[in-house]
C-alpha cells in the first residue's frame, strides 16, 4: 500500500473499472518527494513512459494489464526499481522509498 494519506491523487473522472492504474508516492523517509523521475518499463525493461513526480512525491500511470517495473531517478539517490502487477479495475498503490 502506499504511504499516502487524504491529499493524495484523486480518482475524479477516472473510471477505475476501464483502467490499469499505477501510481504512489516517493518518499527519503517519510517526506514526500518532488521532481524527481519515474519511468514505466515492461516485462522486457524497455522503456515505456515517464512522468515527474509533483510537489507531494505523487505519480500515475494508466498502463496494460501485465507485470511492469518502476524505475525512480531522484537527485541524491540511488536509482531504485521496483516490480508491480497491474489490472485493468484495479488501482495499484506504491510507496517507494529512496
């Protein structure tokens, strides 16, 4: 589960049930953190898409059904991958930790 609390992304307008949704926080201990870097790789780790993450550390991807990584890249941090499964009318919760 992610470690996010009320304020984070809000699912308004999104219909959860058409979608494979990833997203979460970044987090360097339990600050959130902003402007840094998450790729969305495939099963085969090819690159796929990327967003920044806001001034909450939050990000979102809309992706297909199947196993994907996270790759974060954040100033001062090692990169950090982390495995998730996504399916359409579930929303994948992710904390990741730098």
């Amino acid at each position: 589960m992610c470690g996010a609390t009320e304020g984070g992304l809000s699912l308004d307008g999104v219909d959860v049930a058409k979608e494979a949704i990833i997203q979460g926080q970044v987090l360097r201990g339990e600050e959130p953190v902003g402007n840094a870097y998450v790729r969305l790789l495939d099963r085969t780790g090819e690159f796929t898409a990327e967003v920044p993450t806001s001034a909450t550390g939050h990000f979102r991807f809309f992706a297909g059904d199947g196993e994907w990584t996270l790759r974060t890249l954040a100033p001062k941090a090692e990169v950090v991958d982390k495995q998730v499964v996504a399916q359409t009318g579930v929303v994948a919760e992710v904390a990741i930790a730098i």
